[in-house]
C-alpha cells in the first residue's frame, strides 16, 4: 500500500534526523553496530519508512 504524502513528509524528516545523528559514520558501520540490515536503514534515511518501529529506533541509539 502506497504512503500518504503526509507519511512521506514524516518519513523524510526522520530520515534527516537519523542522518544528521549518524554525522561522519558510514551506513553500514551504523547499521552493523545497531544489528540491523544496512538496507532497513537504507529505507528509513531515505524516508521509504514513515514510521519506524520503536526497537529498531531504540537499536540504533543504543548502536551509536
């Protein structure tokens, strides 16, 4: 099911959040340290993902 664009405005504003947040780090460093897939984080940067799950946010903070 496609998103809505109000799901797509919030997706891309996560999405530069979690960018500005990871600064220098690689992608995949970010991604491997956090125990997620390179592409789930791939999805969510690029605002595919609206809403990420909470444990998968939790992840990458803990990840840091």
């Amino acid at each position: 099911m496609p998103l809505t664009p109000a799901e797509v405005e919030r997706g891309q504003r996560i999405g530069a959040l979690l960018r500005r947040a990871r600064g220098c780090r690689s992608m995949l460093d970010v991604a491997l340290a956090s125990h997620i897939s390179p592409e789930t984080l791939r999805k969510i940067e690029s605002g595919r993902v609206a809403t990420p799950a909470f444990p998968t946010i939790a992840a990458m903070a803990n990840g840091r």
